[in-house]
C-alpha cells in the first residue's frame, strides 16, 4: 500500500490507495509540467491582459444600484405649527419603488414648489388607524443584482417583467404604439403566480435580418406592450405625464405605456427595474424624462360599485392641498368638503377626512354623521386646517395613508396630476409626473379597491374629482381615470361645482328617504349628555309610496341610526310616513320642542344644512306628512333613562370544606443525557439515583355564600327594574331570578332576590387575617352601596386527606425509610414547600452482551382519606395521576469496536529532494508492534529548519465489527507547522489534502460524509507533512519537537439484525492482512449498505474497547508548550485505558489507549556540527529522561519563498516550449516503460 496518498479526493488527486510513481518518473513529469506552465501561463496571460474587459466597469455601468445621487437639491418643507395638518413625526410608510435617478427642472417649480430654497423635507403625517402598505408593490432594491445574468438557454435571450397581478398578458413589439404586438409564440408571455411575466426569445448570432417565428436578430430590440388583463382588471395602454407646470413648449401628453427592451443577446437575461423599465436620467427634452418606471406593469384593479351614499355609508374624503392651489381656493376646498358633511349629516354615516400634499398630512378622526355633534366635529376640522407650505402632489402617500378595508368609498379632490410618490422625499419624485408616479398611485388605489372585508365586501369604491385647469388635459383625465374608473371622474373648473355634485349625488341616492337617531339622556343626566344607543327597535309605515331596499322594521347599531328608503309610483307623489319605537321598560320619549321627535328636511330648495320639519306626535312615536320624491329627512329621537331601584334588606350565610389534595413526582438524578440509559459490560450493574419528591396543597374550597337582597321600585309606576350586583369577599355573586329575566315591580313595590358565591382558599383566608368577616356588597348604578358582613365562626367546615403515606416499587427506598418517616403530614409538607426522599438502586447486571433491559419502578402516596361529615367529600379536586409517578431506566451493553493507529517519520525533503526514506517492513506493519515513541535521529540525515517531514499514519481495524473512521487529529509541538501547497512544490506524492488548522490550533483531517471504512482486520493510511520552522536554540546542537496523531471520531456499523452465523461474516485475521498494498478504499455509502453481511446503519453512540476519542495519554507542558516525556505511555498492546497512573521503571500501569501513536524529530542547528564522539543520541534512540528535553528556542526567521520574474521574449518562449515538448516525450517513454515492466 502506498504511503504518499493523503486523504485527498477529486480526479487529479491521489486516494489513500493509489500507487506511488518512480521517482526519476515524477521529477520529469513534474519538470515538464513546470516548463508548460510557464510557457502556456505567460502567453495566456498576456493574451487575457489584451483582450478581456474590465468586469468592474461593466457591471458598474449596468447597475442602477451604483447611482449616488437622486432627485433636486432643494425640496418644499412643512413648517410644524399648532393647528391641524402642520405635520407630524410619523411617516406614513416607507418608500417602495426606486429611487428616481433625476433632478427636478429648476424653472418647474415655481407653480407646485418651493417658493424659496428650502432645506429640509416635509415630515407624512398619518391617521391613527392608519396602515402600512405592503413593499411588495414596489421592486426590491437594485443595488444587489447584476445588470446581466446567465440565461439557461444559450440560444435565447430572457426578458422579465413584474406585473402588478399574475394573469398579466404582454406582448413584444417593434413599436411603442403603432401597429399591432408580434404574434410568435416566443412573442407572448403571461405572468405566473409571482407576478413574473418571462419573455423566451430566440436569438440569432448573427447581427441584421428580419425577425421570424426562428427568433431575432443579436442585439436586436423590442418593446414590451400590454395585450390582455387578468379576470377583475385592465391594462393602461397610456398614461399621463408631463412638467411641473405645463407650458407652452412643455405640455402634459398622453405617452404610450411601453418601455424598450435592451439590445438582446443570446444567453442573457434583462429584468424590469434593472436594466430596462427603470428610472433613467430625465434630462433633456425627450418624451423619455417622462417614462422612468418602478419596473412593475401597472395593472388596474376594476372600481367596484357605488353604493348609495345614504346608506350606511363610510366615507374617506381626501383633499388635495398642494401648492399650486391658492389660498382663495384652500377656502373653496374646505367649503366643499363641509357641503358635502352636512349633505350626509343625521344619516347613519361616518367620514374621516385626509389632506394631502407632498405626503399625507394629518387626518381627523373618524366619526358617525348621526348627530348634530359629530357633524360639527368634522367642519370644524376642516375649517381649522392649517396648509403647511410649499407642497407637491402625491397621489400615492394619499391613498396609502387611508386603512384599507374600512371605507365604502373613497372621494379625492385634487387640482394636479402626482409630482411625488413614495414618502415625498427628493428620492421618492422628481417634481415631474412620470410612470413611476402613477405605478405607485394605481398600486395603492388597487389595494383599496381589492380589500374585501366584513365592513366592506366587494372592496371600496374610488371616486376622483378633477379641478381646474392643471388637471383638464387628456394626459389628467387617464391617469383620474387609472386611480378609480372611467365612470367615476369628475373634472369642473372650481370648486363650488365639486360640492354642488357631491350634494346632488346624496340627494339623487337618498329621497326619498327617513333617517332616525337614537339618543339616550341618563336618568341624572341633560341635553349635553344625551349619546346614542345601540339595541332600540324602529317601525315604520308608509301610505302613498312603497318601502324601497330597507326592512320595516330596524334595529339601530352602534351609531344609534338607521333608515328607510321609499319609491314613489309617479313624480309629485307624496307620503305620510310614521315611525313607531319599542319602548324599552323604564325609559320614556322626551319631547323636543313639544314633539316626540325633532326633524330636519333636505331637498333642493333647502340649505344644505337642510330645514326644521314638523311632525305629528303618535303612540311611541311620530308621523311625517306630505314626504316628496327629494325630500331626504333626519330625525332625533330621545329617550330618558329610567331610576336605579333602592336597595332595601340584605342578609348571608356560608359553608366551608377543607381538603388536601396531594402529588408525587419520581425522577432519575444521575442521568446528564435525559435519555435515561445506561451502559455498562455484562454482569456489572449499574447504579440509579433516584428522588421523590411529595407536595401537598390546601384546597378550602370554596366558602360557599348563600343570601337575600330586597330590591323597591323608586317610581310611581311599574317597571322593569335593574339587577343589582352583588359581591362577597371582592368575588362577584350571582343573582338569582327566578322568571329568568329582570323583574318587573309595581310603582312603589319590591322584590326579594337570591344570590350565591364561591370563596377560595386565599380569598377567605385574607378575610379571617382581617377580623373574622367577609363583607358582603350590594351595588346598583347611581346609588349608594349596601354592605353587611358574614361572621366566619359561624362557617360550618369539614376536613380530609390531612395526611398520606409514600410508597415504592423497588425495596430501596423502604430499605432507607421507616414507615414513620414515610408517614406525612400535609400541613408540615406544605410549610417545608414539599418532602423529598433519595435512594439509590443497582440494577443490569444480568443483562447480556449486546443487549438491553428496561427496569420499571412506580412511587405513590396514598393519602389518608380521613372522613368527614360533607357531602362534597368526593375529591373532585384530586388528580388521581397525580398519587403515582413512575420512571424507566435501560440498561444495555453496546457493541465494542476496535480501532488502533501507527504513526511514523516516512520521509524528510529539503530542497525538492527526498533526503530520507524510511524502508517499510511488513512485519512491522500491525497494532500490536510493540515500539515506543521514535526519536528521529538518522546517522545519515540531520533535520534542519525548512525540511519537510512526511508522516506514514496507519489505521488498523482490530475489532470484529466493521468501523468508519471519520477525523484524525494531530498534535504537534511548536516548530512544526501544516506544510503549505507552495512549499511542498516538486515533492511527489504528497499534497495535505483535506488536512486543516482549527481554531483549537490542531491539526484536523475530517474524512466527510463517507469517512475510511475498514472491516474487520483490515487497515489503511493516510499521510500528514509538516515543515520544521524553528530552529534549535543557539546553546543547543538539536531540539526535539514532538508529533502525534490520534483517531478523534469514529462511527460504527451496527446491525439492524444479527447475522446468520455468528462470526461467518468476519474477515480472516490480522495477520493475513499485513504488508497488503490496501485492504479498504475510501468509499460513499450506497442507499442498500450493507457490513459485517448485514443490513444496519451508522452510529457513533459507539466504544472503542480500549480507547476513547479526543483524548490522548501524553502531557504538554502549558508554559513551554512541550512535550512531557516523561508522562507518555507508549506501550499500546491490548491495555484498556482502566488508569490514570504514568508508568515508571517499575510498573507499566493499564494506562495506554491504541488510537494514537506519535514520533518525535530531532531538529539538528542549522549551523552546528556533530563531532564525532560527541555523544549525541544516535538513531532510533528512545525519548530522552525527565529532565534532558529543553524548552524550544523562539522562531529565528521564516522560510519565505520568492517569486522569480523571467523576461519572456519569442526566443525565450521557442526554446522553452521545445525543452517542455522534449520533456513530456520523456515522460510519456517512461511511463510507457514502467507499465510494461512486470511488477516482483
């Protein structure tokens, strides 16, 4: 077997197993090889340094990431200040598309901007229920991908789109607009579940010709159009954009939504968002300032209906305060808003409104229209806002700033096209409407019009008002459009036709119609007090129209308002309406300037906060006469809450039982693993420590109070009268009644009601610490409590289980504990926080070799059961699992593996030359060779600095079981260093492959997943070369430096079945197997594995019969790092490791363990000379006496290798290349020869 392989894999790399070549053979092949190499090495390098690019520019200049400045220097700013809208801290979400990779035009900002320099950004204000949007709407950050990546197909070019919704169609083309999309299959593409949509296309490698259903010509470039929306969308074929401020040389335009593709080259792959349909640079007077993009196709999600604005109906209204919209106009903008609150107002409706510029600002908060109230918090916020300065428009911080799920619609005034998106920042806009402006617009609104909650089930409808002249071109009218629908934009010329159209919407959706809003005033209570109530029953009927969508009969929400909608038979009818309440007991109808309810009518010829109506009271209720086809009517409807009853007698009584309830707990103490097994060799036991542990709790449960309230009604008539509560000790009591619901009482009468509580434990004992009583409570709203007391002496209690007794299953513990002690008493058990009893138990010591055995032992307690006189005494508090506890223990005697290993000096290097071999003797060859530690001291050689020293590891398997080594690690003392790739240069045979420096500083060799299988009786190597980097001190003509290696991890094969013939499956011995070349190769361990001729699997929960991993029998010196001579055991023959004892002259103790074998080289004075006669040890001299090793001198140098540089001429490369050619053929001739010589 060779010793040069080191535990290497990969196809140029030798196995532990391969033959080592002739020496004269690997100097020429090596020769030759160097001569090539720096032959062919200049040449192509010089070739590469002429014709390759420069990587770094390339990918810088592909990737949008590298931009390192965005947007204009000067942005508009927010002033904070006290009133409403002057900004706030937090921002209503982070940025989600691109940074935009351009500079606002200085002359664009004099409309919507910054009237001065300005140095910081305004701050986004939100709503407090606002939400965050999700980042998947916007692309993920450029900066971590390549411009260009290998595509899988060498043959195509790969485009890929990210569409806004899976289902999206596009199509190639070679126009923006004109014509129709290619029609090639390679043409089409539709995104997939993540929004993908994947161009393949055919690409030809050649430049020019036409484009074919073949593919296209290199470098050749399309434009990606929309073809066909997913179910619920569609596609915007063009959208709007344009300058800050139109001019006449700069209008907003209707620009066709497509974007180009990059010059495509077969086996690329071009992303939108990164090298196409991104945000290019937007100087210049082209159309393409305009086209930047997120690189998501923006799909638009279809607006649901309108619902009818009277019913029910939550309303985000979103105002536009930018500053291109004047003063005189942010008055206009809040009287329209306010029309448009009062045209809702006394419906059951709520609204929340939200101003907006360069980012969301701050909102009101919502509020139903029910009441008077309500309506004049709205108005008043919206004449209170403050307008920070210097705003941008930002269709996008708007819509996202609003809750999604929570609106019926959402109504947006504004007066521009967006200039911003994102947070508003220089970073999110550019001052300018581009796609990426827009894209982010329609994502939010689609988000809104997508959410599909409880409250709003088919998603919120948009409607968007357009004003003045900033937003009346084409270019406006798609992108309002983009945001809601074609049917639901608006676009007037000032805003008094905004609130006009609002108002007309309400009237047209909602006459004729009634509106009533319960209000109740609290029976202390006034007009400033009156909320609205929930859970009040209206009926209404009608003579002259029909009942429109609304039941008859309704039941009011929250908001305290409901309403019914009627249709009339022909135009100018009218209708007396009459609605009547349940009347609830107790309360009563308080009449509003002298009728039952107070009315408001709105109808065209109104204002449009409408005007008072007169109604006809009737029975519980009221009549409307004469209802027109546009009258739209709101009422009040106040109720008094009825007097809290007075509390009259009040008395209790209680039971009380005490019971213990007791548990064990049974655990094993001396298992650190929890697996609780054991192992141990047959007929030893082992020992079990076992602890068990009782508590007891005190159950006096409960206090059980039984009692009487009388309860009077106050007032003169009958009514329904409240329940009292009722609570005992601070527990709340349950109040009886017998009819099951709340009594009705005469004027002036009175009822006798029952109640009952249940006291714990620490609640009755707080109570007796406190004087022996628990107070008993009777409380009803608005009226003073009613206490008295329950005298505990006279509590009747009982007692059980005060005490138990322990037992076990296994004799030991009955063994260490009198019965008396095993006796317990529960309150001492619980004073002492539980009783606790050990023992020890010895058990397996009859288990067989190579198996297992579980031993089962149960503890209980017993408790006493002491009788008592309560019927309650049937521990229905006792677990009864809690009385037992048990514990398995397995004992098993694992299977014992045999692993040893050898370790020599086989040769030294200095130089590139092998000035040392050592001539291996087979009969040498096994574990059992019985040599100690090797000082390595030839007569011939002497190691100096530099030398490289190759250790022969040899790996023995002397067990019966078939074993996996999978690490060896090596000590070494310091001097001795891992020799490098570059120092091992021209030394055939060696490589350290796989061999590493860990962190512990050793020497690591880990064999992977497959390991060094060896049978049984089989062995194998592996070798290991160190470089001596210190010298000898300079008072010393030599310095040993000590070397070990050790099997560090093993698994064994343990069957899954026991073989058919014991020992039929077992290798021939040892013996038989020493001097082969290699009797196990490295292999990988197939699906169908089988060893020792069964089945099983790997474990490395196995032993070594006489060695344990990772620990080693030699003493290092901690101070000088060196070996402890005189503490090595080196005996290694068929010792178990029983002792920690060094041998000394007299006594080889059992201390030594066979996994680990180590030598130790004599480093010579590079400069000193032996004479002859001088004593020096001479070779294979034992490790010297204690005392006569000397500490290592520190390091005098390092070995340093230098580069050598040659001039490289034509003549230089000729003559060169003929020497290697002449080389190779010499080698080949060789190797030639060496195969056809037979081998002796």
């Amino acid at each position: 077997m060779s010793r040069r392989g080191g535990a290497s894999t990969g196809a140029e790399r030798r196995t532990p197993c391969s033959p080592a070549r002739p020496r004269v053979l690997r100097l020429v092949a090596g020769l030759a090889a160097v001569t090539l190499a720096v032959v062919s090495g200049g040449l192509v390098a010089t070739s590469a340094a002429a014709d390759e690019p420069d990587l770094t520019t390339l990918v810088t200049a592909a990737d949008p990431g590298s931009n390192l400045s965005h947007g204009p220097t000067e942005q508009p700013t927010d002033q904070p200040g006290d009133e409403p809208g002057d900004g706030g801290a937090e921002e209503v979400k982070e940025q989600r598309l691109d940074d935009a990779d351009a500079s606002a035009d200085a002359s664009g900002l004099a409309e919507e901007g910054p009237a001065e320099a300005a140095s910081t950004t305004p701050d986004a204000v939100t709503p407090s229920d606002a939400v965050e949007r999700a980042d998947a709407r916007g692309p993920p950050a450029p900066g971590g991908q390549h411009a260009v990546t290998p595509a899988a197909d060498a043959a195509h070019a790969t485009v890929v789109v990210r569409t806004g919704a899976p289902g999206t169609r596009l199509g190639l083309a070679t126009e923006a607009s004109e014509g129709v999309p290619l029609t090639f299959d390679w043409a089409e593409a539709t995104s997939g579940a993540n929004g993908e949509a994947v161009f393949t296309i055919p690409v030809r490698s050649t430049t020019g010709g036409a484009i074919t259903a073949d593919g296209v010509a290199k470098n050749q470039q399309l434009w990606v159009r929309a073809v066909t929306a997913p179910a619920g969308y569609s596609l915007p074929t063009t959208l709007g954009g344009g300058p800050l401020t139109a001019s006449a040389n700069d209008q907003h335009r209707l620009l066709p939504y497509a974007f180009q593709t990059p010059k495509l080259v077969a086996g690329e792959t071009s992303r939108s968002g990164v090298t196409f349909m991104s945000q290019p640079s937007q100087t210049g007077t082209s159309d393409a300032r305009y086209s930047a993009s997120s690189g998501t196709w923006a799909v638009v999600r279809d607006n649901p209906t309108m619902p009818r604005s009277c019913s029910g109906l939550d309303v985000a209204l979103v105002l536009d305060f930018s500053a291109s919209v004047t003063e005189a106009q942010v008055a206009q903008v809040k009287s329209a808003a306010n029309a448009y609150i009062d045209a809702l107002g006394g419906t059951p409706s709520s609204m929340q409104v939200f101003p907006f510029g360069t980012k969301a600002l701050t909102a009101s908060s919502k509020h139903a229209l029910t009441t008077q109230s309500n309506v004049d918090y709205l108005k008043r916020y919206v004449t209170q806002f403050s307008r920070p300065s210097n705003q941008y428009t930002n269709w996008d911080s708007a819509l996202s700033a609003i809750p999604t799920g929570v609106f019926d619609v959402i109504v947006v005034v504004t007066d521009g096209m967006p200039t911003v998106y994102g947070n508003g920042s220089t970073a999110g806009g550019s001052g300018v409407t581009r796609f990426v402006e827009m894209e982010a617009a329609i994502a939010a609104a689609n988000e809104h019009k997508s959410a599909r909650t409880r409250d709003v089930p088919e998603g919120t409808h948009i409607r968007a008002f357009g004003v003045g002249n900033g937003i009346s071109s084409p270019a406006a009218l798609a992108n309002l459009e983009a945001i809601a629908s074609k049917d639901a934009v608006t676009r007037t010329g000032d805003y008094a036709a905004v609130a006009a159209s609002l108002r007309a919407q309400v009237l047209a959706d909602c006459t004729p119609s009634v509106s009533v809003t319960k209000l109740v005033e609290p029976w202390n209570g006034g007009v400033d007090d009156r909320t609205p109530a929930a859970g009040w029953e209206f009926t209404a009927s009608v003579d002259g129209m029909a009942f429109g969508e609304e039941a008859p009969t309704q039941t009011t929400p929250d908001g305290g308002g409901v309403m019914w909608r009627f249709k009339a038979d022909q135009p100018g009818d009218l209708a007396n309406v009459t609605i009547t309440e349940a009347q609830q007991p107790g309360y009563r109808i308080v009449p509003q300037a002298g009728q039952n309810a107070a009315c408001v009518v709105k109808n065209a010829s109104t204002p449009v906060e409408g005007s008072p109506l007169r109604v006809t009271d009737a029975d519980d209720g009221f009549t409307i006469a004469d209802l027109a086809g546009g009258d739209m009517v709101t009422c009040t409807v106040v109720n008094k809450e009825p007097a809290p009853p007075v509390i009259g007698g009040l008395f209790a009584q209680g039971r009380a039982h005490v019971d213990y309830d007791w548990a064990i707990t049974k655990e094993v103490t001396n298992d650190p693993d929890g697996d609780r097994t054991w192992e141990t060799t047959p007929g030893e036991d082992v020992s079990v420590d076992y602890r068990l542990t009782v508590s007891a709790t005190k159950d006096v449960s409960p206090l059980d109070v039984e009692g009487w309230v009388t309860v009077t009604n106050p007032s003169s008539a009958e009514q329904t009268l409240s329940l009292p509560s009722v609570t005992v000790g601070g527990v709340a009591a349950t109040v009886h009644v017998p009819s099951g619901e709340a009594p009705v009482v005469a004027g002036g009468g009175a009822v006798t009601l029952r109640f009952t509580a249940a006291l714990g434990a620490a609640d009755l004992e707080e109570w007796m610490l406190e004087g022996g009583e628990v107070p008993v409570v009777v409380s009803v709203p608005h009226r003073p409590d009613t206490t008295s007391g329950l005298n505990l002496d006279d509590v009747v209690r009982t007692v059980r289980d005060a005490t138990a007794v322990v037992g076990d299953d296994f004799p030991e513990l009955a063994r260490a504990y009198s019965p008396a002690e095993r006796t317990l008493d529960a309150e001492a058990v619980i004073a002492a926080g539980g009783t606790v009893f050990v023992y020890t138990a010895e058990r397996g010591g009859s288990v067989p070799a190579d198996a297992s055995a579980t031993f089962v032992n149960t503890a209980t307690v017993t408790p006493s059961d002491t009788p008592g006189g309560d019927p309650r005494e049937d521990d229905e508090n006792q677990d009864a699992g809690a009385l037992t506890d048990d514990e398995t223990v397995t004992v098993r005697t694992p299977p014992q593996y045999d692993l040893a290993l050898r370790l020599w000096v086989a040769e030294v290097w200095r130089d590139g030359v092998m000035v040392f071999e050592r001539n291996a003797d087979p009969s040498d060859a096994g574990p059992d060779y019985a040599i100690p530690h090797v000082t390595f001291d030839h007569t011939e050689v002497d190691i100096r600095v530099g030398d490289l020293v190759v250790h022969d590891i040899h790996l023995f398997n002397q067990g019966d079981r078939t074993a996996r080594v999978e690490e060896i690690v090596n000590y070494r003392a310091p001097g001795l260093e891992l020799a490098t790739t570059e120092s091992m240069d021209g030394v055939e045979g060696h490589d350290n492959a796989g061999w590493e420096l860990a962190g512990d500083g050793l020497l690591h060799l880990p064999m992977g997943d497959a390991g060094l299988v060896l049978a049984p009786g089989t062995s194998s190597e592996v070798s290991l070369t160190l470089q001596v980097a210190l010298d000898a001190p300079e008072e010393d003509e030599y310095v040993d430096r000590f070397s070990f290696a050790e099997i560090s991890r093993f698994s064994g094969w343990v069957p899954a079945s026991r073989p058919a013939a014991a020992g039929a499956v077992f290798a021939a011995p040892l013996i038989a197997a020493r001097g082969l070349d290699c009797a196990t190769a490295l292999a990988v361990p197939l699906a169908a594995e089988v060893h020792d001729g069964v089945a099983g699997a790997w474990s490395a929960d196995v032993l070594d019969a006489d060695s344990v991993p990772d620990r080693h029998n030699g003493g290092i010196d901690p101070d000088e790092q060196t070996l402890v001579y005189h503490s090595w055991e080196d005996n290694e023959i068929d010792e178990r490791n029983t002792t920690m004892l060094w041998d000394d002259e007299s006594t080889d103790h059992d201390n030594d363990e066979d996994d680990h074998d180590g030598s130790i080289i004599r480093v010579a004075r590079t400069v000193a000379t032996v004479p002859e006669g001088s004593g020096a040890p001479g070779p294979g001299t034992n490790a010297p006496a204690p005392g006569e090793n000397t500490a290592p001198a520190e390091p005098q140098g390092s070995l340093v290798s230098a580069p050598v540089t040659l001039p490289v001429t034509g003549a230089t490369v000729a003559a060169t290349a003929a020497v290697a050619v002449l080389l190779a053929a010499v080698g080949v001739l060789l190797v030639v020869s060496r195969r056809a010589r037979p081998r002796v």
